[in-house]
C-alpha cells in the first residue's frame, strides 16, 4: 500500500513490522520463502554463452565489415573505431569533414542493411536476447 492510502498511524506500524521482519532472520526467511533467486552458477553460465555468442557475431560482422563496404568506407570507418575526430580523419585521409561524416553515415547504413540481411547474424541475435 502507499503511504497516502494509509493513516499515520497505520504507515508507522507497517514501517514498526518490516523493522521487526528484517531483524528476525526466521521471519524473514519464512515470508520470502518462495522468492526464486537465480543461481550464481547458472547467471555464470549464461554470461559465458553470451560472451561466447557476442565473440561469434563480432566475427560475422568482421566478415560482412569486409565484403560489403568500400575501401574507402573501410578506411573511414577503422579511423572512427579508433576513436579519431572527424577533422583529424579527413586530414589523414586527404577528404574534408563533410565527406568524412557523409562515408562514415553511409558505410554504417550499408553495414546495418547487410547484417539485417544475415540469418546466421539475426539468428545470433535472437539466441543473445533469448539469453
């Protein structure tokens, strides 16, 4: 119940009961009783499983990283990985700004449609979200 349902009184003696509740382990134990609790073995397990799924996906997407994007794109898109400013990678790369933010924009649309694409990728992700 909420405290503005409640009188004064009321509210102080539900309050009273909880402090009463948590200082006898027995009653504590007795009304939460029936609360699952995963176990840390099995939350263990499945971040395993997650973390060996995310390694897969990361090599899938390497994969499609190399097949459907242009040099250039590729180019940009590793500066931008290594967390290079958009000024800083059009100096490297010879291109201005503009055209640094116009391949990076380009590139991660052409990435993100291509791995929609990908069953093993959408598969991966359903068992991740699954986990």
């Amino acid at each position: 119940m909420s405290k503005s349902s409640l009188s004064k009184e009321e509210y102080q003696e539900q309050q009273w009961g909880y402090v009463n509740l948590m200082m006898d382990p027995q009653a504590m134990q007795e009304r939460f009783k029936n609360t699952t609790v995963r176990n840390s073995e099995e939350d263990e397990e499945r971040r395993e499983k997650i973390g060996e799924l995310q390694i897969k996906l990361m090599g899938l997407i390497k994969e499609k990283f190399s097949t459907c994007l242009t040099k250039r794109q590729k180019e940009v898109i590793e500066l931008y990985l290594i967390s290079k400013k958009q000024e800083h990678m059009g100096k490297i790369l010879g291109i201005t700004q503009e055209a640094i933010f116009s391949r990076l924009n380009l590139a991660f649309k052409r990435l993100k449609q291509s791995c929609n694409k990908d069953p093993k990728i959408q598969e991966l992700l359903k068992e991740i979200k699954r986990l």
